[in-house]
C-alpha cells in the first residue's frame, strides 16, 4: 500500500470522516447514544494548535484517511489525530500513513500520542504495528493534564498515552 501526505484540502470532509471513523469503535463499544464522539471543536482546535500540520491520506487519488501532526522545536512531536476512513479499514492505510509521517519529519526525537482505553485496534496499531510503548494511563486517580474536568469523551477519563523513541542510530 502506498499513501501520499497532503496538505489538507477541505475541512469539511476532514471532520466528517473523522467524526465516522472514531464512532465506529464507540458505537460497538457502548452503543450509539445519537452523540458526536470527536466533537467538531476538538477536531478545530486540534488544527489551530501551535506547530500543528494537518494533512489528507491519499491512496490512488482518493482520500483514504487524514492526520495531525504537531511539530515542536524540541523534536518531541505529537500525533494528534490519525484515522482511517472506515471503508478503507483492514487495508494497510495506517500502517502506511504512520511510516509517512515518519518519513517526513526525520528530525523526530519522540513521537507521542494517546488513545482511549477501549480502542482496541488502536492498542494494537500502535502497540505492534508502529512499535509505541505506553508510557502512562490516564484515569480519575491519574488525570490527563491536557483536559479539563468538563471535557466529555467516550470512555470518560481512561486514557494510554504512548511514547516512540526514534533511534537514529539503526
């Protein structure tokens, strides 16, 4: 599978397919309760965020997924957001995405992300396919400094954060 990173080209379907792709998970995880799972403010305020890079996943001409990435001057870099269009699941597109960011910004000391308890292909995507460790594990004992007490997300307050050392010497 070969994808290309590029620039962002409407808004509109980035936050509809995002919206479609992180429900799927929390529709089979606890139903579908009519809500949105990633609301439109987080996904805007994931694009306005200092060093943010706000790419499409394109396979053969066709968006396939989308990405964000934040680049900071310390090298420590943040996966913020990255899905897969959920028709396109299955299919080798994240693990292709994840070794093009890699790719594009070769500087990366550590890579950080964090993803809910419950997403299971997450933990498993990120955990066996991109070879991040989890570092931490977010919880009402353990709160994400990140997010206020108001923040509403699916799966509440249980959170991994993952870390990917990049070894430059390999």
């Amino acid at each position: 599978m070969t994808v290309e990173l590029v620039p962002m080209r409407d808004r509109e379907n980035f936050i509809v397919n995002i919206q479609a792709a992180f429900k799927k998970a929390v529709v089979e995880e606890f139903g579908d309760d009519g809500e949105e799972v990633i609301p439109r403010a987080d996904v805007e305020k994931s694009f306005a965020e200092k060093g943010a890079q706000v790419f499409d996943i394109v396979s053969d001409g066709k968006i396939v997924g989308g990405a964000v990435v934040v680049i900071r001057p310390s090298n420590r870099n943040e996966l913020s957001l990255l899905f897969v269009n959920v028709d396109c699941h299955g299919k080798g597109v994240g693990s292709a995405a994840w070794r093009a960011i890699e790719a594009r910004y070769p500087q990366t000391k550590v890579w950080e992300t964090v993803t809910p308890y419950f997403e299971k292909r997450n933990l498993h995507f990120y955990i066996n396919k991109c070879g991040f460790h989890a570092v931490e594990f977010y919880n009402p004992h353990h709160r994400d400094p990140n997010h206020g007490e108001d923040d509403d997300f699916p799966g509440g307050d249980y959170f991994f954060r993952f870390e990917k050392s990049v070894d430059k010497t390999r």
